[in-house]
C-alpha cells in the first residue's frame, strides 16, 4: 500500500502543475526530454563500464569458472543496460515527435475561442 501511494504521489506531483495552470504539457516534454539527454551519456558509460570490467573479469579468471560466470554474467548486464537506455532515449524521442515538438521548441495546442 505504502509504495502505491509513493507512486500515486510521485505522478500526482509530476502533473500538479498542469492542474493548476502553472505549467503547459508541452513544458512537461520538454523538461523530460532534458534531463533524459543530460543523463544519457553518464549512463550508457556507466553501462560500457560495467561491461568493460566485465571482460576483464573474464579475461583474468581464466581457470575459476565462478569468477568467469561472474565476469560473463557482468557483460550481459552491461549489454541490456546500454539496449534499455537507448531504447528508453528512443522511446523519448518517439514521444515528442508524436505530439510534435523537439528539445527546446513547444508544442502548439489548438484553443478554442
């Protein structure tokens, strides 16, 4: 229960502003897209780390199985950690060409008079 309400909060917040005519949707998107593109390159080196020490794990264990396992097992997080940031950093992109914007334009939402 506790965690539905911290999740219940969590996107409450995010869109609070919206509810009270402080911030536009389009505001919204393109903060996301923001911070998404800042926090991009920190983690897929992060990830090339992972796996890069992964390697080296595999490499220098070369008679333990468990440490090459371990080593082996380093790669794969590695990999899957560079396809979910891409493919989140894709999924971004999709959503703001969807409504129609990029990083640092806004999106234009029609009024009716």
């Amino acid at each position: 229960m506790k965690k539905v309400l911290k999740i219940a909060v969590g996107w409450g917040s995010a869109f609070l502003p919206m509810i009270v005519f402080a911030q536009d949707f389009d505001r919204i998107l393109t903060n996301t897209k923001t911070a998404v593109d800042k926090l991009i390159p920190i983690l897929v080196a992060v990830a090339v780390i992972v796996f890069a020490w992964g390697i080296v794990q595999f490499i220098m264990a070369a008679g333990d199985e468990e440490k090459r396992a371990n080593g082996r097992q380093l790669m794969i997080w590695g990999v899957v950690g560079i396809a979910v940031i891409v493919g989140i950093w894709g999924l971004v992109g999709v959503v703001l060409n969807f409504f129609g914007t990029s990083a640092g334009t806004s999106i234009t939402l029609p009024r009716v008079n």
